[in-house]
C-alpha cells in the first residue's frame, strides 16, 4: 500500500506531522509494505528566490504582530516539536523560496536517497541554523545525502531541472484537494490533513488496510494543525 506526503520543508507541521506519522507507521503491523512517497508542496511559490528574511520578521509581517509576538508563535511550535523529540530552534531561522530544494529533492528521489535529504534538509532548517536557501548549503546537504555533487550542482544550476515533477505534485495536490500541508494520502483513497497524532496515523493505515478497494478520496479524522497555500500555519 502506497501513503503519499505533501510537504514542504519550510512547513513546520510538515517536519512535526511527518515525525508522528512515522510513530504511526511504526505501531502498525504491516509497516513492512507499506511504500511512503513524498511529494512537493511550496507554500509559498511567489517568495523571490535568493531574498530570504528571519521567519519571526516574516511572522510579524504576515499576521501584523510584534516581534514579541511572533517570537511567541515560533515557541508554542517549538513546544509541539520538542515534544515529538525534534530540536526545533525558535529564533535564528530565515524564510524564502523552496522550488529549489524540492527540486533537488527530486533528483535525490531518482538515486534513491530521497530520505536522506529530505531528513538533513529539515534538520538543517529547524535544528541547525543553516539556510537551506543557500545554494551552497544545498550543496553540502546533497553530499552529506550520497548524492554527486556534480549532478547536484548541475540541477541547481539548471532552473528547469525537475521543474516538471515539482509543478506535478503540485497540480495533484491540488486535483485532490490539498490546501494545507502536511497531506496525507493512503491508496489514493483515504486523505489525512494536517500533523495529527501518532495513533490517528495508525488507525488510519489500518483502515484502509482493512478496506483496500477502489472508493473515492475520503477524509480521515479532523484537520490537524498545518501550514496552508498562503503559508500560513497553525499555532
């Protein structure tokens, strides 16, 4: 069975959701065929490329906050992520556009080191200080991944190097009614929005386990706490 995740590295319920999810996996007795894609989101295409800004400015800018405030909102999600046992670094992290790492995601994808990458990237994101916005950091992600770092150079050079496939998911995300990250689909029948706890992705997996036949995309459980299209996120 096939569970598909549209995430999106800047998303900070995509790092938290995704953690859980694999609580939720590993609780359930037939993980072991269970084949896990992930899939591109940006939440927020318009960004300019290579102008970044600290996310707690871009906070209080988008919700018209106080840097106190927004300062705030990035602690109660830290909370959440500490929880889960993930470093989460409230202050220090920028914001910008992601086209590129979805893209060099998806070369990671075709060398199977798609899993790699994407654990360093949020990593690097949420724990470490380094902007994954940074070519360079890039870079360095992909070698610490196994990726070449020819071929790696070569696709963040190439802005048309897997723009397809990032603007596929997109497109079907959107034929599926994704409005929010992180989103879950299991067997393309069952759709699960948001970073919702551990057992509900274990119950999830068992229903549509128990049930595997063709059925419209149906929605398991209430909306947990996401970052939606326009890059908003819950807190």
């Amino acid at each position: 069975m096939r569970v598909e995740i549209w995430s999106d590295i800047a998303c900070p319920w995509c790092y938290i959701g995704e953690a859980r999810f694999e609580k939720g996996l590993a609780a359930f007795p037939h993980r072991d065929a269970i084949e896990v894609v992930h899939r591109s989101f940006e939440l927020d295409p318009a960004s300019p490329k290579d102008v970044t800004e600290p996310v707690t400015g871009m906070l209080a800018r988008k919700y018209g906050r106080t840097h106190e405030e927004a300062l705030a909102m990035e602690r109660q999600v830290a909370s959440h992520a500490h929880a889960e046992g993930l470093a989460y670094l409230a202050e220090g992290r920028d914001h910008g556009n992601t086209f590129d790492i979805h893209r060099l995601l998806h070369l990671a994808r075709a060398r199977g080191r798609h899993n790699e990458l994407l654990d360093l990237a949020y990593r690097a994101h949420f724990a470490e200080e380094r902007s994954v916005f940074d070519a360079r950091v890039l870079l360095d992600l992909a070698v610490e991944a196994g990726l070449d770092p020819d071929e790696a150079r070569a696709v963040l050079q190439d802005e048309s190097a897997y723009a397809d496939e990032v603007r596929g998911d997109e497109r079907e995300a959107a034929e599926l009614g994704a409005s929010a990250v992180p989103f879950f689909v299991l067997d393309r029948r069952y759709g699960i929005s948001g970073g919702q706890p551990a057992e509900v992705f274990t119950q999830a997996l068992e229903r549509a386990w128990e049930s595997r036949a063709v059925t419209p995309l149906a929605t398991i459980g209430a909306d947990g706490e996401a970052c939606d299209a326009t890059g908003a996120c819950d807190v």
